[in-house]
C-alpha cells in the first residue's frame, strides 16, 4: 500500500498512521501531544495535514494510512494552523523560558522557534498560578501546562495508575489528581512518568531543579540498582554529584522503555549521602569497626560455619534482596541449600 | 377500549407545567368528578402540544376547540359551558392578531395550519404514559413489519429510500449509516440515541421525548434489528427528568407487551435499551464524546476514523443516530420510504422540526416539509415578531450555526441551501432577533457558550474560542481596535479547519456569520463606539441617548421635567438641538424604540415631553459670535442640515452665509410638513436664534438663477449643500401628463406657499409613508370629499407612524391596502380614474417584509380626479453645471466617494441633509448638520496647519437623581388633541400639548438608566 506525502511516494503497512509514515520515510511532521508509547489522540493539532478530499484539516498522529491518500504537509494553509496553534499555546500561560527547566529541551520552545512565531499577538492570562512543589519530587507549574494530556495518558496508559485526567472545561480545563488534590494527597505513587512524557517545562524534577540543563549536565546511561528488573537510566551527573535521574522522552532501550518507579527515579540521594555506608563494619566490644571486605567476609563465614556446627543446617535461614538480580537470588537460594543445607530461604518481595 | 363522547387534552409538556398545567389537569379531574362526567368525558394529560407561548393549553375534542392561557380558575367555566352545556368558552380562545376574532378550531390557527407532522405525529394527541394509546395511532406497526415481514436489508433499503438524513445537525444519510454498521463484524453492536440536546433555544428532542417517548424506542427497534444490535442506550441529560421519567415507563411497558426483551413479537430479534443520563456537558452530543461518556469515561472527542460504526462504544461497531431521526423511523418503515421522500427538496427529504423562540409572537415547536421558506415559518406559522418590531435576523443551528438576514428569508428549509448562507441546519434551534438585537454581542454570547463547553482537549477549541470572546468581550466593552475584526476572522477560519471535533469545526460559525452579514455593526462598535441596537451598555450612559443621532440628554432633561426645572431643561435640549421645539412634534423617536420602559408597557413620550418643555419653559438667550476666522462658508438650502451647519459654523467662529430659494427659512421641515403638525411659529422661533448667532439667510434666492453656482464657490471657501429632495418620484405608468397628477413634495409645497390651492374632490394618494399621509390629511383639509390612499403592502409594513395613520382614519381618510395604480386615465386631459391592480404578498424582499406581486386580472378603475404619488423624492440637483468638477451619480444625485457621508468629488463642496441620504428625518438631517460643521472645520485647519477645534468647556447644569420607589405598569400618557370635527377643515396644530400634570406623571415613568449605581 501507497500513499502520496509531499509528492513522495511512500509505502506503508496497516495500521500506520500519516505520521509514522512520514517520519520513516524522513519527512518531518512536527507534533506536539503525540508519543511513541501511547495512543494518539490528536489533541494539541500541530502535526495537522492536508489531505486531498478531506473537508478539514487532519491530525496526521491519528489518521491512518490509507492506500492512494495523497498528503501535503507544507502547504500555507497547515502552516498558518500550526502557527497559529503554538501561538496559541505560547500564551495560554506564562512559559518563562530564562528559569525554565526545560529551557533546551523543550517541545514548545522548539516548535516557536521553527515556525517563528516571534512575538504573539495575544496576551498571557492576568492570573499567575503558584507552583505545587510542597512534595521532594515532583514540582507542577501549571503556568507552562499546554494540556497535551501525555501526562493523563502516561499515569493512564503506560503505567496504569489512574490518578491523573482532565478536570474542568473550556477555559478552566487542567490536568491533574481527582478534586483538584495535590500529587502527595492522591493516589500517586511517585512513578514520575508524568515528568518523563511532560513536553515543556510544566513537570519537572524537584531536585534537579536550578542545577543544571540540557549540556550542563552529563548523562551517563546505568542500570538501576534497586531491583532485579535492570531498569535503563539515564544518571545527570554535574560536578561528580548526581543531580537528577532521568529517562529518554523517547527512543528509551528495554526492558523498561523509559519508565522507573519512585525510587528509581527519585531515590538517588543515597548515594551521596554523608550516613552512607563505604566500607563494610565490624562490630568489636560493642563497637563498630571499619573492616575490608576481606575481613568482613571471613567473619561472616566462620560465624555460619560455627552455627551450623552447634545448631545444625536449620539454625540458619536466609532472606534475599529485592535489590538483587534474579542470578544472585538463584546463587543465593542454593549457597543456602547446597552450601549451608537448609531450605530456609525466602525473599523480601514475598513478604 | 372505553368511547367517550368527549376529551378533554391538557397539554403536559415541560412548558405548559411549568405555567401551571398541573394544576389545571388537576382541576379538570375533579371538576369531571364533581359533576359525574367520568364515564363521558376522558380527561388525558399530553406531552408537549407545541405551542408553547399559548400554555397552559387545553384542546377539547371531537370539536378540536384550542383554548390558551388556561389557569386552574378557568375550569369551571370551561366544563359548565363547554362540556355540559355545549358552548364554546370564546375568552380563552385563540385570537386572530390583527382583528381579534376568535379562532376555535386547533387547526385553523396558523401556527398549527401550516405544519406537516410526522416526527411529532401524535404530540398532544396521546397520553404519553400510555402505551396503549400509543398502539391506538398505529404504534409499533413500523417495528412489527420490520421484524417480521423484513430483512434487515430490506429495511436499510428502505430508509435509504426515504432520503432520511440525521436530524441532529449533521445530515449525514441514516440508511447510509445503518450499512456501515451492518457490515462491519462483530457479535455485539450497539444501538445508540443521542437525547443530550443542549443548544441553547432548542427542546425538540425533549418535547418528542415527552410527547411520543415510544416513537423513539420504536425507531430504535427498527434500526437495531437492522444493524444487529441487541443492546441500545438513551443517552439523555439529567436536567430533562419529565422525559427520563417517562422514557423509563414507556420502556417497561414496551417489555411488558414483549415489544422490547428477549425474542420481540417471536422473531427471534431481542434487543435491550437502557437509559444512560448525562451530566450536561454539551460536548457529551458530540458521537465519540458521547460513547466515551457511556462507558464511564470523561466525554471527550476522540478522533474519526476510526469511525463508530467500525469502533464505535467499547469499540463495538454502534450506531448513534438522534431522537428526531428515530422519532421519524417506524412511519418511514410503515409507510414506506417512498412516501417519506415524496416531501421534500432535492436532496432534504421529509419534515423538519424547529424550535421556534426568540422576539416572535408564537414561540412552540413546529414541523414543516423540507422546502418551507424559513421566512414562512417565521412570520406565518410564528405569527412575526413580538412588539411589531423589525426582524433583523434567526439563529439557526444554534451556537454551531449562523444566522439568516432579513435577505435570505426566502432560503429554503434545505441542509445544503442553509450551509450557502453560512448557517446549518443544526437540530432546529431557530432563534428570532429583532432591531434591539445586537450582532456583535449576540456572537459573543454564543461564543461565551462555546468557549465554556470546549472539552479543552484540543488547541483551537480551547485557546482559540478564548481569545475570540476576548476580542468580543473588547469590542462590546467599547475596547475594540483596528484589525479586530480580520483577527477574528482568521482563528475562525483556522479553527474551523483545525479543530477535533464537530463543536470546535463550528464554534466560530456565528461570528462568520455575523461578521458577514453585520459587518457594518462590528465597524460601528469598534470605529464608532456605537451599538446600534443600544445593547453593549458599555458603550453608553442611556440606550435613548445612544439611539439618537445627535445623542441629545433624554433622561437629563426628562429628570429637570420631574423637578420642575424646564429652563435647564431647555437648555440641556438646545446643546446638541438647535430645533427642539420641531422635534417634540416631528421626531420619528429613535430613542423612543430603543427606551428600556418599552419592555415593561410603553415607551416614554420623549418627543412630546420635549415639545412641552420647550411649549412652556423660556427659551435660552443667543448671543451673538463674532466671526474669528477669514475663511467664508455659504450654504444652499436653509432646512435642518444646513441651519445646523450654520449654527455650529458660526459659534465656532466662520462667517457663514445660507442661501434659500423660498420665502421662509426651515426647508422640508417648513414645506412638506403641514401646518397642522408643525405650526410655522415653531420653526420661525427657532431660526431666529441661529441668524442671532450672526448667520446671514438669504431667502428668495436661489443659487443656479439669482447667483450662479461658480460665482458662489469663488466667493466661498466652502460650500455645503443642503438641498433636501424636493422632487416627488413619479409612478411610472401611463397618463402621468393628465392633469390634477401631482407630486406630494410639489402638492404639499404649494399648500406650504399659501397658495390657493385647488384640489378636487376625489383624491387618490399612493404610498404609506408619513409624506402620503401629510397629503392625504392636508387633501381632506383643502376640501376633497373622498380621499383614499393607496397602499401596495399591508398595514404593518407602512412606514407612516401608526398615530398618523390613525388620525388620518379619524379625519375620514381611506387606506386601500395591497393594491398598486397601473394606468392613470382621463377625459379632455384631465385626470378621471386610477386602473388599480390588486397585489398578493410573495416571497421576502431584502429588506425582511414581503414582496407585492399583481394579481392577473384584478384589475379595476378608481374614480379619481386628482392623484398624489408620494413614494419617494429626490434631490434637484439642476442648478449644478454639467462640466462642473462635481461628479453626480447615474441617478442624477450627487456622488458621494465612498467611505464618506458628506464629502462631494470636489474638496470644498459638501453635501448634506436628504440631498445627500434621500428622504430622512429632521433628527437625522441635524445631525448631518453637525456632523458637516466639525468635517469643514477640520478641512480648513488641516489645510491651514492648524492645531484640531477645542470645544468650549460646556455648561455645567446639575441633574437630580429621583426615581419612583416602586415600578407600576403605566401607559403612556395620552396626547390631548383636537378632536376630528374640528380640525378637518382648518391647518390648526392637531396636537394640543401635554398640560404640567401630564408631563409631570410622564416624566415620572422614567427609568433613569443613565444612573450610575
């Protein structure tokens, strides 16, 4: 199957829409409220086409390829609509791009740039709306939301928490928790994939707030240490500290597509903390001492070898971490049976 | 079933309960019981009836006898009467508007006459609670044909025949609709019908709903079987319970005669419907907003394709079709689809349901065949608009769709003629606006509407439909700035084209709409500050200042009446009036139209409590200006326009010198208006003070023959023409050379001479404007024995003033109505007759009123030896060289450039007054005057360099607040005036003059809306 974009004909499989057609085949459409991971809805209508027949505009995120449809992506009638749109949506609220997180990475700043729309015509809202940031992770400032509604559609779709929608209408339209609660008084769980999908500066990460953008901060790609699962993260790292965890928007490896739970996203302080632990500790007379691992280990042992001598196999059980992968819980669960003798063994995540 | 030799209907429909319908089927009820007329007589409460503004109603059959305005009181009478003693109660009966008679019978009230009722069949016929009865109009016929004599091709066939379109607004063919559905797959389908009507002024779906609730269950059934759904929901909103309730009950008993349920009438087919209640979004009548409300979502459009019949609720192939489009199916399936395409257009089939409300007189719910001209509906079926106000325009689609000017009510009931107009269809709403309508905050309030029920999923809708009713909410505040309005039309353009779904695509609709058709008011707001319907309160102090067009102080000087202080309130009247004393008797009262008492009784007499101020208070004194500047202004023509140019010339210091060709100053106001209307004194007053400003009147002399046009402009720096149209229009037709053929202009200006006029004794005047009443009455004064005035329209289109016309009556005047002269025929040269041709009114012309048209062979002879055409003057423009550098138009007129009101093709010529505008009035024409005055003077500074004129500081005259307590509905006072007797045979001023009582008490009835609160 064919379809005709800006006179290039391009083939398509069911199920492709406009956009993913154009994009695989280097044609660029911009868009604004789409993401690869979640369904489109055709909201912020950047990414609108022209298509031979069709009364209207069409949104090419969620128009499906249809063989023998012919497309303009170009045309002056779509670029005064996107124009106009991002005009639109640079002045609903008050997007202050000089302290703005996203200042660099942002969809709407692009999206401005590119169309140049340089001074808008209309006026930004009387209203300044406080930022929510009573919380150690997630700040909202609905000054810069454009309601794309990914937010919605992440907390929905992606991880299924269902604490995010659309409240009120018109103009009083916002996206946020049930009643109009704060993110700590609902139902959220810190997942953070709200923050991760937001397109512009409107969610954004508590602590790495003024501490860095875009090339002020160096990504390095990791593995989360907290579970099994082996979640790709990207750790922002300034001065040697870490500032932020983050993922990519899009584009994100397995097995986590770009998704992290509260403590992977926003549980990295540990690791430069004062209280942390550096070497392993001894206790001697009451105290504890700093040992090498050497040391720690050889303790270790001849206590399990002496209880089991004395108590026998069963006097001994062992409880893994969550924290470990799958291979160190199965070596774990065997030095326990195989090593020790016992089948006193569990795992915190079954408690 | 039980006969009855009587039923006694009571309209139980949402608008007769809430004006107390309840109550009177209650009384019915016991009054039956009460007199043992329970075995004769049924007593059945109906759903809605239609005609709304009538209610309570109450319909007796098997007379079909319509009483309206029925109150619980009225009961008894009407049961003793009517139902015991077998007389009609005629109080209560519907009347005729113009002549009053009662009209007895339902069907011959033409709101009820000219309607044809399918999808409203059985609306105040049946018991809607009833089923039975419902079974009794052939109900459920539609649906027992289908299931057993059909296949559900057969019936898709069907209604693809009847040309059926969706009813809701978007017209899409609903056969069509069912084949998609039928053949997408899928074990479970859905039968869907959208009852979540929200547009504003329209209640049609909640009238059938109330009405004829099993019509729809029907029509559900029907299309159920043939898309293969066996599950159906009613979304309808919650703020209809009349109809839930009784949707819910039509639904139980459907199931309970095995019409609904398992295996309905044994065919194997079950279908179940369920009623799902909205919460009011009106986003939620939007399809894929509405399934995603029904499966428990937020309803918010979701994008198409794919389309519902494909993914339709829980992604199930469904079809949503609305309540009139159902309502419409079992008689399509029963009759056949070729009968239902038998009515119609081309490609509108059948009826259409509207809601008619607004500023007309009979407010209901009407059905018509597709076809009907909306004018129709309008002004026949809802009887014109409320107050023998103007039509300005209808709404129609509601706050999707656009409105329909006076010039298009010839359009057709038509999806595709309506869309050309800008409008739509939309699910019938038609709301009716009058003159006092402004367009400009009319958009706004739809946009208001729109802006709030945007879901805010989409950019357009949301941001766009904001920023829109912010420029609105600016340009109704006064606010509004160049450009605005090709601002406005861009986001709607780009939301139309851009925006998710069906509410966005159509939200700008009626600022298009109104921006094409009322352009000229948008300008006025924005360039002028002027709502010229006196709505958009921003913009001024009082609607009756805002109306006239010189803004004189109505309430300030109105207020001086109350306290007795008719010297300053002469004053305040001579700051922007140089002729009160002439406009308290001949003012066509613009303010009066626009006066806010007018909606509580009658409008305040503005002009003849203007008249008694300046009857009785002392006339401010003049004194002279001394001329200050070198550069010299003549005028030509010493009527309103140019006496108030001269006077504003002078006081701003130019020497300005006003030529008249007739012996007295005043022009029209001195020579077409009769004695009897305006005494001369009046206008000689008047003028007196503006020569004592030092403005040189030259009378007796007219430019062209006593000084030559070029010498004049030579000695003048400026010159303004103020002319005035002193040339009658001729009608046209044969024999006008006879004798005793006079113009009105020229007849009334002989009279006005004091000439011995010699009229004959039969006169026939042509017109219904106030210049053919002038003549005919003055005819009647000269002495002519029959006078009657001939009249192409109707009585309510006259553009005469409905006192004038009556006092003409009075005087023994005849007024032949819908009739035209087509041959004028004499003896020896002199006039004998007028052929008169009867005229019928046909279609709308631009202006709203209907065109006459001739009628073949109606044709007859007036005996008459003197005929007046006064239909219209214009301007004698002769005394202007051919090779002057002033351009006149193919008319022979004058040219105007455009974009300018009083400017020549030569710069220091002006023209002014009804030279310039053809026939006006003398407010207006003072206005001009004004207007020309400040335009020459910003010339000649501009010319010199000269900083702009600074007013003087104007005299401060305090104005006190009083205002009655308590409003009381009053009259206006009443002017005391001659009676006929004595004022037939003489030119004594015919109105007498309010004495200080009557003043008093009328000043009284102001309401002050100048006041600041």
């Amino acid at each position: 199957m064919v379809i005709t974009i800006d006179g290039k004909k391009c083939e398509f499989a069911a199920g492709q829409t406009v956009y993913q057609v154009a994009k695989a085949n280097g044609i660029y459409i911009p868009v604004l409220c789409h993401h690869e991971q979640i369904k489109p809805v055709g909201a912020c209508r950047v990414c609108v086409v022209e298509v031979e027949k069709a009364r209207s505009l069409v949104a090419s995120c969620a128009m499906p390829a249809e063989d023998g449809m012919v497309v303009q992506t170009n045309t002056p009638r779509v670029l005064s609509s996107r124009k106009l749109s991002v005009e639109l949506l640079m002045t609903q609220g008050h997007h202050k791009c000089i302290t703005c997180e996203s200042s660099g990475d942002c969809v709407l700043q692009d999206l401005a740039y590119s169309l140049g729309v340089e001074s808008p015509r209309f006026e930004e809202p009387a209203a300044y709306r406080e930022l929510e940031q009573a919380n150690e992770m997630i700040v909202r400032d609905m000054n810069k939301c454009v309601l794309c509604g990914l937010c919605v559609r992440a907390c929905n779709e992606v991880q299924v928490n269902q604490v995010l929608d659309y409240t009120g209408r018109g103009p009083t339209a916002a996206v946020g928790p049930a009643f109009g609660l704060k993110y700590e008084d609902s139902d959220c769980v810190f997942c953070g994939e709200c923050v991760r999908v937001c397109p512009v500066g409107a969610l954004f990460e508590k602590q790495g707030r003024f501490q860095g953008r875009g090339d002020d901060l160096q990504k390095v790609r990791n593995t989360c240490a907290y579970c099994g699962v082996g979640c790709q993260l990207d750790v922002n790292i300034k001065d040697n500290r870490i500032v932020k965890i983050t993922t990519p928007r899009e584009g994100a490896p397995a097995p986590n597509y770009g998704s992290l739970c509260i403590k992977g996203r926003f549980g990295h302080d540990f690791v430069g903390h004062a209280d942390r632990l550096t070497t392993p500790l001894i206790r001697v007379d009451g105290e504890l001492k700093e040992a090498t691992w050497d040391e720690a280990i050889l303790y270790v042992a001849e206590k399990l070898n002496t209880i089991k001598k004395e108590h026998g196999s069963d006097a001994i059980a062992g409880l893994s971490s969550a924290r470990c992968t799958n291979e160190e819980n199965y070596l774990f669960q065997k030095f326990l049976r195989a090593v020790i003798g016992t089948n006193n063994v569990d795992h915190c995540a079954r408690l | 079933m039980k006969v009855f030799r009587s039923h006694i209907l009571v309209c139980g429909g949402t608008g007769c309960r809430a004006s107390g319908s309840e109550g009177v089927h209650q009384a019915v009820v016991r009054e039956i019981a009460a007199k043992e007329l329970s075995n004769e007589v049924a007593v059945v409460e109906t759903g809605c009836n239609g005609f709304c503004a009538a209610g309570p109603i109450m319909v007796i059959y098997p007379e079909g006898t319509f009483y309206q305005y029925v109150k619980a009181d009225d009961v008894k009478e009407i049961i003793e009467e009517h139902i015991v003693k077998g007389r009609p109660v005629q109080r209560l009966m519907y009347k005729e508007p113009v002549t009053e008679a009662p009209i007895p019978h339902m069907l011959d009230i033409p709101f009820f006459g000219k309607q044809m009722l399918i999808a409203l069949k059985n609306r105040g016929l049946i018991d809607a609670e009833k089923i039975d009865e419902y079974i009794a109009r052939d109900g459920y016929m539609g649906a027992a044909k289908a299931l057993t004599e059909m296949t559900p091709d057969e019936v898709i066939e069907e209604v693809k025949k009847s040309g059926l379109r969706g009813r809701g607004g978007g017209g899409f063919p609903t056969g069509l609709k069912w084949s998609f559905a039928r053949k997408s797959q899928g074990d479970t389908k859905y039968i869907l019908c959208n009852a979540d009507e929200g547009d504003p002024g329209a209640f049609m779906d909640r009238s059938i709903l109330e009405a004829d609730p099993h019509a729809v269950i029907e029509g559900m059934i029907i299309g159920g079987y043939s898309i293969g759904a066996t599950k159906g929901y009613i979304y309808c909103r919650a703020e209809y319970p009349l109809a839930i309730k009784r949707l819910l009950l039509a639904i139980e008993q459907a199931k309970d005669y095995g019409l609904l349920g398992q295996d309905i009438l044994g065919s194997g087919y079950s279908l179940d419907i369920e009623v799902y209640q909205g919460a009011g979004a009106f986003v939620c009548g939007e399809e894929t907003a509405l399934m995603g409300s029904i499966e428990g979502k937020r309803g918010m459009p979701r994008p198409r394709p794919p389309f519902p019949a494909v993914k339709g609720l829980w992604d199930k192939p469904s079809v949503l079709n609305n309540v009139e489009t159902y309502a419409n199916i079992p008689q399509i399936v029963y009759k056949g689809g070729s009968w239902y395409s038998s009515i119609g257009t081309e490609r509108s089939k059948g009826t259409k349901v509207f809601a008619l409300t607004g500023a007309v007189n009979n407010v209901g719910l009407v059905e018509v065949p597709m076809g009907t001209p909306i004018g129709d509906i309008i002004f026949d079926i809802g009887g014109g608009i409320t107050g023998g106000k103007q039509y300005k325009a209808a709404q129609l689609g509601g706050p999707s769709g656009g409105c329909i000017p006076a010039a298009a009510l010839n359009t057709l009931t038509d999806y595709e003629e309506i869309v050309k107009l800008g409008a739509i269809m939309g699910s019938g709403g038609l709301i009716v606006m009058d003159e006092d309508t402004c367009m400009v905050d009319t958009a706004r309030f739809f946009m208001e509407f729109c802006q709030e029920e945007s879901c805010g999923k989409c950019t357009p809708c949301r941001e766009g439909t904001n920023r829109m009713l912010q420029i609105l909410q600016r340009i109704c505040k006064g606010e509004g700035r160049d450009g605005d309005i090709e601002l406005l039309e861009e986001l709607a353009s780009i939301i139309k084209d851009s925006a998710l779904c069906g509410l966005g695509q159509t939200a700008p609709n009626p600022v298009l709409s109104t921006i094409r058709y009322f352009r000229d008011e948008y300008e006025a707001h924005i360039y002028d500050k002027k709502c010229p319907a006196a709505v958009c309160s921003a913009l001024f102090k009082s609607p009756c200042q805002h109306a006239c067009p010189i803004e004189m102080d109505v309430p300030a000087y109105i207020a001086l009446i109350r306290a007795g202080r008719l010297e300053d309130a002469y004053r305040v009247m001579k700051k922007t009036n140089p002729f009160p004393g002439v406009c308290g008797r001949v003012c066509p009262q613009f303010c009066a139209s626009k006066c806010r008492r007018g909606q509580l009784d009658d409008p305040m007499a503005i002009a003849w409590l203007k008249r008694y101020i300046t009857d009785n208070g002392k006339k401010p004194a003049t004194e002279p200006v001394p001329v200050t500047r070198k550069e010299k202004v003549a005028i030509i023509g010493a009527g309103p326009a140019g006496l108030t140019a001269a006077q504003d010339l002078a006081k701003r210091g130019y020497k300005v010198t006003v030529f008249e060709e007739l012996p007295y100053a005043g022009g029209m106001m001195r020579y077409a208006i009769p004695e009897y209307r305006l005494p001369r004194d009046v206008i000689a007053e008047e003028v007196k003070d503006i020569e004592a400003l030092g403005v040189e009147i030259k009378t007796n002399c007219r430019v062209g023959k006593d000084i030559s046009f070029d010498a004049l402009r030579k000695d003048y720096d400026i010159v303004v023409l103020a002319v005035g149209a002193h040339n009658s229009w001729k009608l046209g037709v044969e024999g006008e050379d006879l004798k005793g053929v006079w113009g009105a202009t020229e007849f009334l200006r002989e009279v006005n001479l004091g000439r011995d006029v010699k009229i004959g004794s039969q006169v026939a005047i042509v017109g219904g404007g106030n210049s053919a009443i002038d003549a005919a009455r003055t005819a009647v004064r000269l002495g002519a024995k029959d006078v009657t005035i001939l009249y192409r329209r109707e009585r309510k289109d006259m553009p005469a003033w409905e006192h004038e016309i009556v006092a003409a009556e009075h005087e023994g005047v005849k007024i032949e109505y819908l009739v035209a002269p087509v041959k004028l025929v004499g003896k020896g040269g002199k006039l004998s007759g007028v052929v008169c041709q009867r005229m019928k009114l046909g279609e709308f012309d631009r202006s709203g009123r209907r065109k006459p048209f001739p009628i073949e062979g109606s044709e007859y002879t007036l005996s008459a030896d003197t005929i007046i055409p006064a239909i219209s003057q214009s301007a004698d423009t002769t005394f202007i060289p051919e090779a002057s550098d002033i351009k006149k138009d193919k008319w022979g007129g004058i040219e105007i450039p455009s974009r300018s009101k009083n400017k020549t093709t030569a710069e220091s010529v002006f023209i002014i007054g009804d030279a310039a505008t053809g026939p006006a009035t003398v407010v207006e024409a003072i206005a001009m005057g004004h207007q020309v005055a400040a335009d020459v003077d910003a010339s000649i500074r501009v010319k010199n360099n000269e900083p702009a004129y600074k007013e003087p500081a104007e005299e401060k005259i305090d104005i006190p607040f009083e205002v009655d307590e308590e409003v009381v509905e009053t009259p206006r006072a009443a002017m005391p005036e001659l009676a006929a007797v004595d004022r037939a045979a003489n030119f004594k001023e015919v109105e007498l003059g309010y004495t200080r009582e009557i003043a008093f008490k009328e000043a009284c009835r102001c309401l002050r809306c100048d006041a600041e609160i």
